[in-house]
C-alpha cells in the first residue's frame, strides 16, 4: 500500500513540465493571422501557406534585425499538412507546398539561427479540415515532430470534446517531453473551455504547457485588441498569478503591420502586450511592412520590458470614469513599467495621475524613460502630480527606475 501510493505521487509529480523552455515569452512570427489557409500557390504564390513564405519570412527575420532582437521562432500554423496521412499513419505536408518537406526547413532555421514551429489540433481534423491528431496519435506525432528538428508545437483543439483534451494534452506533453528534444509546447486548450475555472485547470495548465491561448482568435481590428484587453484585465485575478518564466497566458498574435490598426493603436497593442508579460508572435507580411511599424515593434525598451526574467505578468491597477486605464508591470531592480491607456476618442486628453495612486512607493525617488517618445521624467516623489498627454486609442508607456543620488 505505502510503496503504491508512493509510485503515484511521485508519477504525479513528474508531469510537471520541467522541459526549462521559455523562461521569457517567446518572440518570433506565427503565420495564422495574416495568411491563414491560404493554399492557392497558384493564383498567390507568394503569399500562400508553403514552404517558400517560411523561408522568405525567416530571411526578413535575419536582414532586418529581427534575429538580432530576439523573434527567433518562425512557426507554422493550419493547412500545412497532405489531405491524408501516409501508409505508416504518419503526418505529411502537402508534396506540392512544401517539396524539400519539413526537417530541410527546420534545418534551414537553425542554420539561419532561427527555430521552427509546427502546429496540430487535437481530434480527427485541424479547424480547417486536415488531418489532426487524435489520442491514438499522439505519440507518433511527437516523434515525428521531434525527428523533424521542430522546437515548437502548437496543439489546437478543434473536433475534439472535454474528456479528450484532459487527456491528450498531458499525454503530448509526456510525449513531447519523451523525445528529448527541446520543444516547447502551446496549448489552445483553455480557449475551448471557457478560459476560466472551474472549467479550466490553470494549475495543471503550468504543469504541461509552456503557453496556452485563454480567449478568442485575434483578428486584424481594434475591435478585438478591445475585446482581448478587456478579458484579460476583468479576469486578472485570476489570470495574472498564474504566468511566469515558463507558463504563459497568450492574448495571440501581434497584428502591427496589417491593415486594421492606426499607428497609434499599433502602439497601444504592443505596450499592452508587453506588460501582460505576453508572447511577441508577429502574424504581418516582413516583406512589406513599414518602417514606422517596424520601430514598434522592434522598439529595445519594449522588448526588454517584455522579456524581463521575473516573468511577473503586469495588472490594470486603475480604470478612471475619463476612460483612462493604467497598467503596471513589476520588473527586476525595484523597477516598474507602466502604460497610461486612452480609451477615449477625440482630442489627446491630459491625464493627471501619481506614482502613489498607482501604488508605486518603494523608493523615494523615481525616474522614468518615455518608452516611445524617448525622453526622460526626473524627479518623481510618490507624490508628485505628473501629467501625461495620450492620444485617443492610444497610450503613453513609461519605464520607470528608481533613482539614488
Ligand atoms: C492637472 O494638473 C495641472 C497642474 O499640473 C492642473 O493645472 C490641472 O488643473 C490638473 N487637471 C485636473 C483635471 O485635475
């Protein structure tokens, strides 16, 4: 009796996944948003799910500077994959689409210092219909991927019901974790369920995945950036303890450099993503994006702030009745990143706030670095009355450090 009840607990205990991948966030480019399943090469041959996007899109990563910064993984989503799975059962991509097949493309990612995602959807079919993976499966799955040289796995959960995800999720985590390879695993899991407990099991969420979706697919409008914000701040009690180095809440895609956000809802969509603590998956065309929205999203500061290795997902400490909204991030060294959120439209509205009302008071003195405007705010007590000028839909992000004289 004792030795059984001692082999269970320490099996239990052993699911923890313990695989030390993404202590950050992970930062990288993830096709879904902008090219979803776009399997038309002729008609679109450069912007049709194959081979030749992943590859145009992890050369864009190394010549613009992106490598440089850290978006290093290049991830594939949906539509991938032949109609049918081979004699031996195994998953195939589509021959035409992807003709030097997937380890030559991971092969070339890492020759280019680059990592390679790869998606699947637990159940029969993926959403758009190819072959998912169901729990038979999942083992060889996770072989195949890992024999492939893949670093990153993106289960979905399309075509499959509550009992199935329970287990197959733990179960390609064990297996992804039996491979030896490192890959890092994100779960859709919670997004079917509802997002929140009971339903959902964040404690085991930490245990087996690396990330995992919450909420509703993202798409190219400030509507949904809103729609995202809104649910992740309502429900942050909930949420925000259970990030950390290695466990990510993910609000989905970066959609800067698409054609739904201004500039300054760009802005706002990169500062909110960075003090949720929330991956940096670009889904936006590299070839053609502008300038204007490449300084966002390769701003240093912002980077750096999203990457802070306390992994300590930031919260909205205030919701004003102006429509103002301010978010605070705790980062290492006492220090703090905080976004001033304008929800309202019109003219740019002046906002007066203090670093106590915000609960800032650690140290007598502060400094802060406008994160887009560039310039530095001196002499900030608890109590000094600052005033920050936001734009409509728009935010002024501060990063903000305590100053010893
Ligand atoms: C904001 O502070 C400035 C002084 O810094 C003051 O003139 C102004 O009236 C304040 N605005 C509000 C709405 O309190």
């Amino acid at each position: 009796m004792a030795l059984w009840f001692w082999i269970f607990c320490v099996g239990t205990s052993s699911l923890a996944l313990e695989n030390g991948l993404l202590r950050t966030p992970p930062m990288g480019w993830l096709a879904w948003e902008r090219f979803r399943c776009n399997v038309d090469c002729k008609n679109d041959p450069t912007n049709c799910i194959s081979e030749e996007l992943f590859l145009d899109m992890a050369d864009r990563l190394v010549a613009d500077g992106w490598r440089e910064l850290g978006y290093i993984y290049v991830n594939i989503d949906d539509c991938w994959m032949a109609p049918q799975r081979d004699e031996q059962g195994r998953v195939t991509p589509d021959p035409d689409r992807f003709p030097g097949g997937i380890k030559a493309l991971a092969d070339y990612m890492h020759s280019r210092g680059l990592k390679l995602g790869i998606y699947s959807d637990l159940g029969d079919k993926t959403c758009a219909g190819y072959p998912g993976t169901p729990l038979d499966k999942v083992e060889l799955d996770a072989f195949t991927f890992a024999e492939w040289g893949i670093d990153m796995v993106k289960l979905d959960g399309c075509h499959s019901t509550a009992r199935e995800q329970y287990e197959g999720y733990s179960r390609m985590s064990r297996a992804l974790l039996g491979t030896g390879r490192p890959i890092a695993f994100s779960c859709s899991w919670p997004a079917y369920r509802g997002g929140l407990p009971p339903k959902v099991d964040y404690k085991l969420l930490g245990k087996i995945c690396n990330m995992w979706r919450n909420f509703d697919d993202i798409t190219d409008s400030w509507n949904s950036i809103l729609k995202i914000v809104d649910w992740y701040a309502l429900h942050q009690d909930v949420l925000q303890p259970v990030a950390g180095p290695g466990h990510w809440n993910d609000p989905d895609m970066l959609v800067i450099g698409n054609f739904g956000l201004s500039i300054e809802q760009a802005r706002s969509q990169m500062a909110l993503w960075a003090v949720m603590a929330a991956p940096l998956l670009m889904s936006n065309d590299l070839r053609t994006i502008t300038m204007e929205e490449r300084d966002i999203l390769q701003n240093r500061l912002i980077i750096q702030i999203n990457q802070d290795p306390l992994g300590i997902q930031g919260r909205r400490v205030l919701k004003e009745n102006s429509k103002i909204e301010v978010f605070v991030r705790p980062l290492e060294w006492s220090s703090y990143a905080i976004v001033f959120f304008n929800r309202r439209v019109g003219r740019p509205f002046l906002y007066n706030c203090t670093l106590a009302r915000l609960n800032i008071r650690k140290s007598k003195l502060y400094q802060a670095t406008d994160v887009y405007a560039g310039h530095l705010i001196r002499g900030l007590t608890t109590n000094t009355v600052f005033t920050v000028a936001i734009d409509p839909s728009g935010v002024v992000m501060w990063h903000l450090t305590p100053y010893f004289y």
